[in-house]
DNA sequence: TCAAAAGTGTTGCAAATACACCCATGT
DNA sequence: ACATGGGTGTATTTGCAACACTTTTGA
C-alpha cells in the first residue's frame, strides 16, 4: 500500500519531497559535474546540486528536468532516476526526502548561462577534486558517477555526451575519460564498429593530422547493448 | 539543493512518503512476490505491495523493514531499494511518492505468519501469474524482477533466497527458477566453484538418490562478482 | 536392476587481448 | 622529413558452450 491522505492537515507527515540533479558532461578530457552555488539557505554559499522541490502537480521527472539551471535551453538533457536519499537529519530545515537524477549533456556551454537563476553561480568542476558539498550531495556525486561508469559498459548511452557527429578518436577519448584508464584503439574500433550502432557519415574532419571519418548513431534513443 | 522547510504549516508541498516492498522467495521452483489484501483504504480487498507511510523520524530503510507483514520475525531479509514512484495521480487519496524496495528471503514460512496485521490477507504469489494489483504496484513488480534478475547475475545475492548449507542442485535450481531458463548442470557447477564463494562442507544431504554434497557461502554480505 | 540425481573431463568455437605495420595530413 | 593520430590485419589466449560417461543411493 501507498497510503496517507493528501491533505497538509490530515496528514502526520510533513515530508518534503524534492530533486537534485547531478549533471554530467566531459570537457577537456575529464569527466565533470555541474554544481551551483545556493544564494540563500542552511548552506548558502556552499557548492551544492542543482535541485529544489517538486511540484503538487509534478512528476519527478518532471521537477528534475525543470530543476536545471537555464531549463528551457537544456531540454535535451537525458535524466534518469538515481537514487532517493531520505535520512531523517539529512536537512537541517527539516524533514526532506530528496530524489536524486543523474543527468547527461553533450555540449557544456549550453548550461553554463548564469541566468538570473536562484543560484549565485553554476560551474562545471572534474569529477576528481570536489569542493566540499552541501547536504549529502557528495554521496550521490559518488553514487553518479558509479551508475555512469556501470551504464557506460551496458547501454549506448555515451551518445548523450556526443555532438550529432564525432570520429572514433573522440568515441574513445570519451571512454578512457569516464571509465578512467585507456583502451587499446584497434580493438575497441572493432568492438564499436562490430554493435553496428554507428552510421558512417562519408564526411571526414580534418585537423593538423591525418582526417578522421565522421560517423552518427544510428539511434538516439537508450538501448541496452554490450559495449565493452 | 534539497529544498523546503520543514513545518507543515509553511511548505507548500504536501507530499506523502510512502515505502511499498516487494519481497520475493522462491517456493516449489517458482519466484513468488509477497502480496498483502488492504482492510480499507481506496483499494480496499485489493492485492497490494505490503507498505505503508514513512515516520518522521525515520529513515527509508527503516521504513521499509518496519512496513514487512509479520515484522519482528523478518528481520533477515535482505532489503535494496528499487526506485522511486512519484506520478502525481497514482493514489486518488492526493499525492504520494512511493519509494519501493526489493526485500529477499530465503524461509517462505517465516513471512506467511498472517498476524493481527492491518493486512486481511498475505500470500507468495508467482510472478507468472499475478493478480490485478492496487496503485502502480504491477509496473512496481515488473521492475523489481527485472532488477533481481539482472542483479542475480554480477553479484552473490543469491544467498539472501538460500538456507545456510544447501547443495548445488539446489543452488541451480534456484538461478532457473528466477532466470527461467535450464542451465548445463556440468558448466554451472564448474563456474559457481571456480568462484570460490562457496565452502564445502564435507556433510552430505540424503534423499531419494544419491546423497549431495552440502556448501555454504564463505560470506553472507552483498558482493560484485560475475555469476553467470 | 532400475531410475534419478551427483559427480568428472574433454573438446571445439568464438570473443577478447596483445601486438605491428602502413597511411594521410599539417608543420 | 617528421610527428601525430587514423586505419587495417593477425596470432594467441581465454572463457564459454556443448556434450558423454561413471557413481551412488533408494526403491
């Protein structure tokens, strides 16, 4: 049973019910979350999630997807339910059980608008050297960032974190940036080539060395597929 | 940020929390759900998840241990939360966001204690064949089989649904039960011990053939490992 | 002696790994 | 010409799947 009445006065249970958002993305090589700086509350001035209450006529996904900073650019963050932390004296205001999501962004500065957002300042920081955070949010960046690692090797998701189209050296920088150590190019080439996700593009993209073909997903949508 | 304030009177979000479990056991070659028949409530007579709201001043897996029918007896069951369900409509009493756990355990008979509960009924259900169930609590099934299926396959779990000493028929027995395939009797024995998880214990169970040799698992707590 | 489950070993295939060489480009 | 990353191919190992036979018990 779900029970318990709806209403503030009937009900014994004044939980607050809200989300926080731990966006990835990666840039220069490094696997890197989007944290905000709260202007007001227990922890202002601390370095925190995006995230805050969910709405009386709102799904989860819905308040996650809303709670981002900048949220009408960012409507193709792909969101995915985490986890739901709900220790009694994890607020200090009071009883809040808060639903964390895990967020995934290919392009980082589409996010970085400051906005005249409730937040004094939002800013991508490396995975790897976390300020201090408020509340239990350096628990869920944990938990995050283990469910990406995990989901990376199971699924296509890495399409979320790539442009419409990218070469096989940008694939696997992306890889070795997530999962934390390098993988042989020629079979990992063979490896993606062989799940038959890629479509090649016929293009080719220069640089100071030698072009590399351009390819695109076949799909954009979440699959489960065995990547490494 | 996890948001709001406490007190009932100043927030504006008058959310419920609620736990629903799914515990599971296997019985007689099937995977079976407990299931729980409401007194009263919108649903009441109706099949249910065993659940029920969360206390003030409690945490989420407290919740979920104290909501298990006959609760005393059960505290041996293993409990993971699922997922967080949060649809603003899923009960008609007014908003509540249920958060769902997988309970296993391994002694059917412990839970069917009916108790002077808030339950009319309890009863192991198969999976297979389910009854119409109250709330979203089929969708809530649905993914904790799929979790439990998956989980069964890269981590020892399946001691929480085992008795302290057991033979390898068995073991397998239980991995088709849950996965609901036949597995090779020879390539399943031969990868369960290479996994040294397990402790021969020299005794032997009898039966109608010839006897088993009987195993425990080396330990009893939640650990990665490929299975299957 | 028969049925039914326990226990053991081998073999072939397929996938993952490790590794070496040539190619195309900008500087 | 050379440094740098792109592209292709091959040998080896390793793990998985398929499979056949012997053993021990109760009935």
């Amino acid at each position: 049973m779900s029970t318990a009445p709806g209403g503030c006065a009937e009900s014994p249970v004044p939980a607050a019910v809200a989300v926080d958002v731990a966006v990835f993305t990666v840039r220069a090589g490094t696997l890197r979350v989007l944290l905000a700086r709260a202007r007001s509350g227990p922890f202002a001035g601390w370095w925190a999630l995006p995230g805050g209450r969910v709405g009386e006529q709102e799904s989860l996904d819905d308040a996650a997807a809303r709670e981002l900073p900048a949220g009408a650019a960012a409507r193709d963050v792909y969101l995915e339910q985490l986890y739901t932390f709900g220790q009694p004296q994890r607020d200090p205001r009071g009883r809040v059980v808060s639903v964390a999501y895990v967020g995934l962004l290919a392009d980082p500065e589409r996010m970085t608008a400051p906005a005249a957002d409730k937040y004094a300042s939002v800013a991508w920081r490396p995975v790897s050297r976390l300020p201090r955070l408020a509340y239990d949010h350096a628990a869920v960046v944990r938990l995050a960032v283990a469910r990406l690692r995990a989901k990376l090797q199971y699924t296509n998701l890495v399409y979320t974190l790539l442009p419409r189209s990218f070469t096989l050296g940008e694939l696997q920088s992306l890889y070795e940036a997530i999962l934390g150590r390098a993988l042989d190019r020629r079979n990992f080439r063979r490896r993606v080539l062989s799940l038959e996700l890629l479509r090649p593009l016929g293009r080719v993209r220069g640089g100071p060395h030698r072009p590399a073909a351009l390819y695109a997903f076949r799909s954009r949508r979440p699959m489960t597929v065995s990547v490494l």
